[in-house]
C-alpha cells in the first residue's frame, strides 16, 4: 500500500480523518541515547555487569560491528551509576592472535576475590579448533584497578570428558558465601543431556574442580550466559538461548531448579528467524535491587519488522519478585528522576468513537472497526503511564504515525484475544490480515485493570505490564515527527489517568 495514499475505498473514512487532524508538519530532532547507549561505531553484545565497592554499575560487553574480521569481540566497558547517562570507557580487552586460543572473545564476567584483586573470566573461541582441545575455553585475566588487565593463558582450560569440545562458553564466577569457595557457571553441552549449565568449585580461582550439571533441563541446545541469584529465599538461574531469556527458580542455591511454565521476561519470536528482542542478561544487584542486564538487538534488513539481529543497544531491567516465587519486570525506579516534566496533551478523536474527558479517553469500535484518539507529536525521550482496560477478547493499545511525513498508524498491541503484546510494523487496518511476530506472552484475565508505562527513546519504545513483562522494539514509525495516539479494534477499550513526562531540559 502506498502510505501517501488515502483515495483507498476501504480506507478512505479513517485515513481521511486522521489526515485532517495531522495538517501541519512537525520538527523531531532524535536524542543522544542516555537511558539505551551503544558505542559509536559499534553494537552492544552480551553484557557483563560488575557493581564496584562504591556502587557504581560496570557494563562490560562484547563490542560488535557490521565489520568484523578475523579477530572480534573485543571486551568493552559502559559506566552509570543510575541506569540514566552512561561514561563510554572503551576498550577493556583485547582478543588475541590466531594462533592463540581467543582470536575472538566470547562472554563471562569480572569479579572480585576476598583478597581485593580483580578478576575477568572469559571465553576463548577459535574455530581452528586449538589443535584439537575445542573451539571454546574459559580463559582468566587480572587487574588492580579494572582498567589495566592481565591475561593469564596458563589458567586456561577446556571442556570435561563427555562434554562438546565446541560449546563450552560464557564463565559466571563468584563467591558462593555458604560454600565458603568460588563458584564457576558455565554453558556447555553434555553428550546425552544436550544443554545444559556445568558447574565448577575452586578455592584459588586457578584450580577448578567439576562438580557436574546444576540445571539440565534437556529442553535447548544450550544455556548461553547462565548467572545465579537470590531474591529473599529464592535462588533464580537466567540463561539464554531461542534469542530470548529464560529462568528457573530453586530452593536452594545447588536447586533443583524448575522452569515456570512461562519464563520469558521480555519479547519473543513466534517464527523462527525473528531475531533477538532481549538477550544474554545477566543481572546486578544494586541499592537493594536486582536489575536484568542484557541487549536490544539491531534492527533486521526491514524496518518495524519486529526482527532483530545479534547485537544492539544496552537494555536494562528492574527484577520484581511475585508472593507466587515468579519474577516481573518494570522499568528502572531512577527513569522516575529523569522523566520529570509534566507534557501537558489534548487528545482528539481520530477515527471511530472516542469519548475524551482530560487524562482519560474512552474508545469504542464495532467488529470489523478501529478507533483511534491523537494525543499528539511523540516527544524524542519520554515516559508514558496509564490504566488500562479491555474486552476479553479485544485488542488495543498504542499507534504512531498519523503525520504529514507519515500519515499511516502503526499499533503497538495489547492483544487480549491472544493473551499477548505485539509489534511488527502491522498498520491499524492490517491487524487482522497477518499473524504475530515479536511478542510477549500476557494473561489479560488476571485482572480486569493493567497499569501500562511506555518508555521511549528515539526509536527505541519498551512497554511493562503490571511489573510483570515487558516488550522491547524498535519503533521507527514513532520518530520524524509522528503522533502518539491510543487505539481500540473491534472492541471497547478505556486508557485512564494518561500522564506523559519528559526529561527536565
């Protein structure tokens, strides 16, 4: 369809409404990327999250670009102390020769032992295969001050017996305080058990002994960057594989450790190929809470597409525990002291029934109908919460478009029929022709209200639902100028105590 066009019969009634509200061309000029950085010239892998003695928060990460050569992935830092701003520190370390074991990096994690060194435990990945050890081995470095980094290739070891000499990746190491020893995670691959996260002790951080699996759940090919941790008296082990995050839940901190029957946090594909939405977190713990560290990955060759390729923007978020043991997500608690300047809106109907009163906005649309309330020119950053309420099987939620330069809407989907959130380019008037792609799994039914904040920076736009999940996309319908407006297809739907904030300039 050509998005100029309005002289379609079948669209005729709402796109015409929708480009009398939108006469007048709006300026957008994007942001720098405070709360989603990625390094110029690059793109932000797996992360590793280090909190330092005074509390500031290191992102450690494999440094990507669209041109890498033999050697790659050289480890990079991002430096914040409130998920709002972050210093670009540069390199931290650099991949080795051909002729060593790591010509290319692969994820792990930097600690610190109880004597005050730092260390940096690492994957080392050579396809030339190490003259027949494996392609993959954890690797060690040191530093004193985390700036100045040591390797050590004699503490270098490769896969048990029984174990893929080619997947065995992505070292967590720590101090399990009720073992009284460091602890070694690591993804790797057993001949009969397929997937699964190995587990390591050592009371020198140089010699490890094999403990065997912790988590064997015979379900994926592997746990990529698996990470343990406590929430009250729960333990939680987050890994990755599918281009999602997963996680299980234990007793103890040696588990067993079960899956919920739902244990995606953020976006998923429902097709194969769709990409990665959130990926390879691993998590911190700072002033008292958890936060989920991982990547928003860069878009795919079509724009809006909801598919995503390895490698984007850092994408962060707060843990909530439920009563039931389960874990949510919500938004950063410090975004509440960046966004803090009230944007007053005047929303106005743009197509089908909408019932406006201040903040709140009733819509009501027959089968085979949508209605659509503009709220306005989409600020570059800014913070979006309201409730919201549905029909059981209705779909609505959020669109972007509606401009002189774009006067197609696209929907960002709370789909109650589906029990999920989805977004994939799809316009208002095509939600019915195509399936899903990138979504979120959500149950509607488990209360008849949800409390919705939107966050959005340039195109990057991430949704949370009740403190429970979480869809992150990349939105480039909502930049250059586009309105933010508030949808209901075929079913009535109501968007109550609307605020929107930006950052005080």
């Amino acid at each position: 369809m050509n998005r100029r066009t309005v002289a379609m019969a079948a669209l005729a009634a709402l796109l015409l409404s929708i480009v009398a509200t939108c006469a007048v061309a709006e300026a957008y000029a994007p942001v720098d990327y405070r709360l989603y950085p990625a390094p110029e010239g690059g793109y932000v892998g797996d992360t590793m999250p280090f909190v330092t003695e005074d509390g500031t928060l290191e992102l450690y990460y494999l440094y990507d670009t669209d041109h890498n050569g033999q050697g790659y992935h050289p480890i990079y830092r991002f430096t914040t102390d409130d998920f709002i701003g972050y210093e670009d520190d540069g390199m931290m370390l650099e991949y080795g020769l051909m002729s060593d074991p790591d010509p290319a990096l692969g994820t792990g994690s930097v600690m610190r032992d109880q004597e005050g060194l730092y260390h940096l435990f690492y994957t080392g990945h050579n396809d030339a295969g190490n003259g027949g050890m494996g392609k993959e081995c954890v690797m060690h470095a040191t530093s004193a001050d985390r700036v100045n980094w040591e390797k050590h290739p004699e503490d270098t070891f490769f896969s048990p017996d029984g174990y893929s000499r080619d997947d065995f990746r992505d070292p967590e190491v720590f101090w399990m305080e009720e073992d009284g020893c460091y602890w070694l995670l690591i993804a790797a691959r057993e001949d009969a058990l397929g997937g699964v996260v190995a587990k390591y002790t050592s009371p020198d951080l140089k010699n490890w002994i094999f403990d065997g699996p912790l988590y064997a759940p015979q379900a994926q090919y592997m746990l990529e960057c698996p990470d343990l941790f406590r929430m009250g008296d729960t333990w939680y082990l987050t890994y990755s594989w599918d281009c999602v995050t997963y996680y299980a839940v234990g007793e103890s901190m040696n588990g067993p450790f079960v899956a919920p029957e739902d244990n995606i946090l953020d976006g998923q594909g429902l097709m194969e190929g769709n990409g990665f939405v959130f990926y390879a977190a691993k998590t911190a713990q700072w002033n008292g809470n958890t936060y989920l560290c991982g990547w928003l990955g860069r878009a795919g060759l079509s724009a809006d597409s909801g598919i995503y390729q390895w490698a984007g923007n850092v994408l962060n978020h707060q843990l909530v525990r439920h009563a039931d043991g389960t874990l949510g997500v919500k938004a950063p608690e410090t975004f509440g002291d960046y966004f803090t300047e009230e944007q007053p809106f005047q929303a106005e109907g743009a197509g089908g029934t909408a019932a406006i009163e201040g903040s709140d906005i009733a819509l009501s649309a027959a089968e085979g109908e949508t209605a659509l309330a503009d709220m306005g020119v989409r600020a570059p950053t800014m913070l979006l919460e309201c409730d919201v309420a549905l029909d059981a099987n209705g779909c609505a939620g959020f669109a972007f478009g509606g401009s002189e330069a774009d006067e197609a809407w696209t929907a960002l989907c709370m789909d109650a029929g589906r029990n999920l959130l989805h977004y994939e380019g799809y316009e208002l008037t095509e939600l019915d022709d195509y399936p899903p792609m990138a979504v979120t799994r959500f149950d509607f039914a488990e209360s008849p209200t949800h409390h919705v904040t939107l966050v959005c920076e340039n195109e990057i736009v991430v949704m949370y639902i009740d403190d429970e999940k979480a869809l992150s996309s990349r939105i480039g319908h909502s930049t250059n100028g586009a309105h933010i407006g508030v949808f209901a297809a075929d079913c009535d739907a109501s968007f109550s105590n609307i605020t929107m904030k930006a950052p005080e300039e």
